[in-house]
C-alpha cells in the first residue's frame, strides 16, 4: 500500500536545508568535480573539506559520494540516518509497522482503513458492522466467550441470589415455594406459592413404611396406619420392588425376599411381573404350609413378561413347594399366569413349574420352553430283576431319578420311569417290574432325563385338583411330567385348551421327547393336542385317564435314541403307550374321539394289564395316517374273540368287548342241602384282580331243568371273589329246602 506521509524525521544519510533564491557557486576542493546550481546545501557526514557558499556561509559538501547520487534520483532506499530540516513529501511502498502522523483528521473510536466493503486510500472513519465480526457464545476459540457469564451482566445482578433463577422474562425471581396452611381443603397455587392443608387426622402425623411391601392407609376416621399388600392389592415387582425387568440384573434375590415375606401371611397378594425381561438363574422359591402362603397368584402382561433362567443357581424356574408333611396336600395353591418361563442353558435346567403337594391350583396362558434336558445317557447294557435294574459298565447318576428308561425291539419302544438311585450300577423303577417282563442281560438301553417343561409332584402325597389351561410347551424333553411318589402322585387334573400345543414346535423336535408322561396319576381329563413328539401320552401304573384329543407329526419326527440307530422315523413312533404293574394300578382308560396322524403305533399297550378295562370309542384317525393302529403286548390289529385283551374297542375297524378269558365250568346233578355250599373252588382268568366283575352264564336253557329252573323248591347262586387272575367261587343254596339238580349244567365264566 502507497501512502503520503509528512514526516517529522526521516533517516536518511545527510543532512538536507532546502535553499531559497538564486543559484549558488561552488568551489570545489580536494580535486573533487563541484556541480553547479544546487537547489539544496548539503553537508554530508564525513566529508569536511568541501566548502559550498550558501548566504555567505560556507558548509562541506562532497559531490562524488554514493549518497550524493542518491538525491538526484527519483527512487532510492536510504540507509543510515538523515535529518531533516522542513518538509519532505515521499513515497511509501509496503506496510506501515507505526502509525505515527498519518495524515488525515483522528476522532475518537474512528480506525484508519479504506473506505466501508472496498478497497481504496486509507482514511480516518468510524467502526462499521463489516468492521466487527460475530460473537460466538458457544466457542471458546477466537470471537468466542470463556468462563461464566458475571451475574451483574443480567440487569445488573439486581434481585441475583442463591434462591432466586434469571427467568425468560429478563429478571432474577425465586421457584415457587411450598408451604402448608390450613389443616383441610384442597391444595392451591397462587403467586409462586403451592399450598398443601396440613394433615391433622386424629391428631397424629402419617406414619413411616418400613419395607417396600408397606403402603400407608387412612382409614375413615383419617387415622394413617401401616398396612401390607397380604389382605389386598397388589404387589407390583417392578415399581414397587425394584426388580430389573431389563433382562440385565438378576431379580431371583427380590422375588424371593418379598415372597417370603407375603407367605408369612394367611392371605398373600397378587406378585404383578410387568411386562419386560426378569432374569431368575437361582429360580423362584415358594416354601408353603397347609397354613401359609395361600391363593398366591404370580400374573405378568401375557408373553411380554418373559422369566428366564440358565440354572446357574438352582435348576428350576419356579416351584412351589409345600413343606408340610405327609398327606398334607394344600388346598389353597398358587395360580401362575400370563407369561413366560424360559431356560436359555437347557443342560442346567431342569424344570420350569413345579408343583409338590398342592391341591387347588392353576396353570394359564404360559410359554414354557428350553428344558430340554441331558443327552439321553447309553452307555454300557443294563438287566432287570422285578424292580431293580443292573448296570454293566455304567455310570448312572441320582439326577436321572424321575428320567425313563428306553428299551427298543424291533420298532417298539418301551419306557419305564426310574425311582431310585442305589449306585453307579443300580436303579429302581417306579413300576414293580419292566412292562415288558424282566430284561436279559447285555440289553441295549437309555436314559431320557431332566428336562420338564411342568412337573406335578406328590411329594408325601397328591399334587390334585388342578388346572392347566392354554399352556404351550414348546421345546421340552416332556411336556406336563406327573412323578410317580411312594404314596402318593398326582390326580384329579384338568389340562384343556385349543390355543396352543403341549409340544415342541415344528423344527425343534427333541430326541425321546414325550408330551405328558403320567406315572401313578388318575383322574385326569386331557383335551389339549400334543404334537411333534416321540410319544404323544405314557401312562404308566395310572388309570381313570380320559384322553379326548389328537397326537400329530409332519414329514419329520423325533428320534427315539434306542429305534432306528438313533435316527427319526415315523415307525419309531408313538401316539398313546400305556402299560401296568397291576389291574388296579392301570384300569379305565378312556381314549374317547382320539386323533392320531402320522405316527407309527396309535395305540401301544405294553401289558395286559396296562390295558385292562381300557375302552377306545370313535377314533377319529385313518388308515394310511399311522403304521400301526393296535398294539397289545406285541399282538397287533383287532384282537380276536376268547383273547387276553380286556380293552373294549369300538371303531371303524375293530368292534371288540373282552371276554376275560372266558372259562366253563361243569356242575354236576347232585344234591345240595338248604344253607349249604359246594366249594369253594378255583379257575384262573389271566388279567382279572380284585375290581373285576366275574359273571356265570348257563350255555343251556336250565329253566325247566329240576333244582335250576321252576320247580325243584330250591334257590342256587353263585359267589365269586376275584384276586390277581384267578377266581374263588361257591354255589350256595340260599332256599328253604334242599335242592336236588336233575341234571349237569355248564357255565360261561367271563370277567370284565
């Protein structure tokens, strides 16, 4: 930038006196050329010997010298100093570093720069918006504002105080405060002030809750007192209990606590589960009596309350569990609810409920699903002896009591549930003996184990008077498992419902897998389908069953360890086995309207008397929808008249009624006087016990023979006492006189 500046001292190399008037001469000296006619009287430095007239006074002037040149040109940078004399009017090229003398008027607050937006010779003018960049009041950088905004910036810190908050109106003002005034009425806000009327009920203040199951009451009198949720209401897990429903905190700690604490009481509250992800690992313990924790009810939102647990801490979800002792059942249990139960490490769970000796209970809506249970353990051969099996070269374990054992011939598998462990190489079974008989030695075998979806537990005595309603299973090694128990079991259960199945789901078929597995049960009504498994129902030493249902698959099946190499196929199979130790540990069954679809037995009894006075009425299934429709004891289809079967079957392909065996037996003519008996006498009839009836039926007519019809004066009748397949029977003269028969007479014996 070019400026023109007046300058008070410039530094240059001489010393400059501008002259006035005419031309002067000059005289030069010391053989140096003098010019002529100089306008200027110099003197420069170091040169002393040159005298130069100037008004009659005479100064030193060297003419040659470098910097002489330099006043006779246009352009030139000086080095050194001068001082001048006067005024001197120059060029400036480059910045200016000190603005010193500019030229120009200087106002206050005025900058020197061109003029506003262009570009153009400096001049002195005030500040513009295009002079002063914005201010940045969220940066800390250049332009921008650091540290805190002084209080006496806003209105000057009028009304500023450590009560009081800068409002959007653009003054400093105090929060609303809260006062009490009054001791009734409703509460007002007026002027910033909330007022609340001062409680003064009875005179007394509110009392303190202890605990998170405490609410605070007021009764009509206004007396505050402290009650808890175990005569009514709600206990809400989350809101009120802290549970994380996140799925990132384990609440089994919580749950248990608050349980225990509402079990103290006769009468416990509804545990409400808001929907969201619990995790129990240690799992849900409810210890009950006969007098405590009765009409638990523990409901979620449906399946958006998920429980899960990987068995880390112990191997069940929840189980109540009455500690009272034999016999004891309690009558008030729980009711469990809208949601769903979980195992997400199926090897360490190994159930998701279950019930020990309660009565008075329900089950609904639930998904019950991952108790898969163990690998089906085979390892070595097993023989039986009644109920001891014997192991060789196995390992057996006390986790495998309450598993079944699987023993295959051909494509018919037989189970039997294991009540005891005795060691490494013995087991003992539920069931007096093995279905099938005793086993030999070296028989290939295995164990199906730990993993239900719903255990009923007798304990000391009967899990009953139940309901399971809508319940799903999917992805269990069983479904709903009744134990066998010394003493006692499971009975009087209703298990219903259309919405879903007691099942794996399609795709997830487990090896050995069996929908309800009832062992020493009775009474029970099933009308809720089991699909995709390797035994839709086993009953084993249970009776008064009604089945009403169906039991399907689809073009792919559950493997059975023990069938086939291990590999599924539809042969392997199984919609209903059913076996007994005893006619009355297995009489009346009832399969009513049954369904079963691409399996390969429909109906597999294993003994004779697991299906005796069993009874099979309008099966719904037809052929080429299974291999294998009846299977008694290893004789398959209709039985055949006089057979060992005593089931009753009406169908579209079978019409058969049992005969017991029937037997004859032969009285001959003889004389049997008034009070009188002939016997007693025995007959065996395979399959009959204690409950059989046992009817005698002449193959003759003895109406009009003497001593048996009309005349002869006598009244004879038979007296039969059934016990385990044989009869004890007299023909007693009931009349007031003797009777003689004319004639023998044979009779039908039949038993049912």
């Amino acid at each position: 930038m070019s400026v023109t500046k007046r300058l008070a001292s410039l530094l240059i190399l001489a010393t400059i006196c501008l002259s006035v008037g005419a031309a002067q001469s000059c005289s030069p000296g010391g053989g140096v050329a003098c010019t002529a006619n100089l306008n200027l009287w110099l003197a420069p430095p170091n040169y002393t010997f040159w005298n130069i007239p100037l008004n009659a006074n005479a100064t030193t002037i060297d003419t040659a010298s470098a910097n002489w040149a330099k006043l006779n040109a246009t352009t030139q940078t000086f080095t050194g100093s001068f001082t001048v004399l006067g005024t001197i009017t120059a060029t400036v090229s480059g910045n200016a570093t000190t603005a010193t003398n500019l030229s120009g008027t200087q106002l206050p607050n005025y900058v020197y720069a061109s003029p506003d937006a262009v570009s153009g010779t400096g001049m002195w003018r005030a500040l513009v918006s295009d002079d002063i960049p914005p201010i940045i009041l969220s940066s800390s950088a250049a332009g921008g504002v650091t540290s805190n905004l002084p209080v006496g910036n806003l209105n000057s810190g009028t009304g500023a105080s450590v009560t009081t908050f800068w409002r959007g109106d653009g003054s400093w003002s105090a929060p609303f405060i809260l006062t009490t005034t009054g001791t009734s009425g409703a509460a007002t806000f007026s002027a910033g002030t909330l007022n609340i009327p001062v409680y003064s009920g009875g005179g007394a203040s509110f009392p303190t809750a202890t605990d998170t199951h405490d609410t605070v009451q007021v009764d009509s009198s206004a007396t505050p007192t402290i009650v808890t949720p175990t005569t009514t209401g709600t206990w809400e897990a989350h809101q009120q209990g802290n549970a994380d429903n996140t799925g990132s905190v384990d609440a089994s700690t919580i749950l248990n606590t608050e349980i225990t604490a509402l079990c103290a009481s006769s009468t416990p509250v509804r545990i409400h589960l808001a929907a969201g992800t619990y995790k129990i690992n240690s799992g849900i313990l409810i210890s009950a009596t006969n007098t405590t924790c009765k009409n638990l009810t523990i409901e979620g939102d449906g399946w958006n309350t998920v429980l899960q647990t990987n068995g880390s801490g112990n191997t069940y979800g929840i189980w109540y569990d009455n500690t009272t002792g034999s016999g004891n059942e309690h009558f008030n249990g729980p009711s469990i609810r809208h949601l769903q139960l979980q195992c997400t490490a199926s090897t360490t769970c190994t159930t998701g409920i279950r019930l020990t000796q309660t009565a008075g209970w329900a089950l609904e809506d639930l998904l019950v699903t991952g108790f898969s249970g163990q690998a089906s353990y085979a390892t070595g051969t097993i023989s039986s002896s009644g109920a001891t099996v014997t192991g060789s070269g196995t390992t057996f374990t006390a986790a495998m009591v309450h598993g079944f054992i699987e023993v295959t011939s051909g494509t018919t598998t037989t189970r039997a549930e294991i009540c005891g462990f005795g060691s490494t190489t013995s087991l003992t079974l539920c069931s007096s003996a093995f279905p099938t008989g005793n086993l030999a030695s070296s028989t290939a075998y295995a164990i199906a184990y730990g993993g239900d979806g719903i255990t009923l537990d007798g304990g000391t005595g009967y899990t009953q008077y139940g309901t399971i309603k809508d319940v799903y299973l999917p992805g269990n090694l069983v479904g709903i498992h009744g134990w066998c128990v010394s003493g006692g079991g499971s009975s009087r259960i209703s298990i219903i419902g259309k919405r879903d199945y007691i099942s794996p789901n399609p795709g997830s078929r487990i090896t050995d897998a069996v929908g309800l597995y009832l062992c020493g049960a009775d009474t029970y009504d099933i009308s809720a389908p089991v699909n995709n498994v390797a035994t839709g129902i086993v009953l084993e030493k249970s009776h008064a069953v009604i089945a009403r249902d169906e039991v399907e698959d689809n073009s792919t099946y559950a493997a059975v360890t023990t069938c086939n190499g291990g590999v599924a196929t539809q042969n392997c199979t199984q919609g209903v086995e059913v076996s007994s130790d005893t006619n009355g540990h297995g009489w009346v069954n009832f399969f009513d309207g049954f369904y079963a679809y691409l399996v390969g037995t429909v109906y597999r009894f294993d003994n004779s008397t697991g299906a005796f006075d069993t009874t099979i009425t309008s099966p719904r299934d037809l052929s080429g929808q299974y291999t294998t429709h009846y299977d008694f004891a290893g004789t398959t289809g209709c039985p055949s008249n006089n057979s060992s079967v005593t089931a009753a079957i009406v169908a579209y392909d079978c019409t058969y009624f049992p005969t017991g065996q029937n037997q004859q037996i032969t009285i001959t003519a003889q004389t049997i006087n008034t009070g009188t008996c002939i016997g007693p006498n025995t007959l065996t009839i395979n399959g009959i016990d204690t409950k059989s009836i046992i009817t005698f039926t002449p193959n003759s007519d003895l109406s009009v023979v003497s001593g048996w019809g009309t005349t002869g004066g006598g009244s004879l009748v038979f007296f039969p006492v059934p016990t385990a397949n044989t009869v004890t029977w007299k023909l007693c003269n009931l009349g007031p006189v003797n009777v003689t028969t004319a004639s023998n007479a044979t009779f039908n014996v039949g038993a049912r």
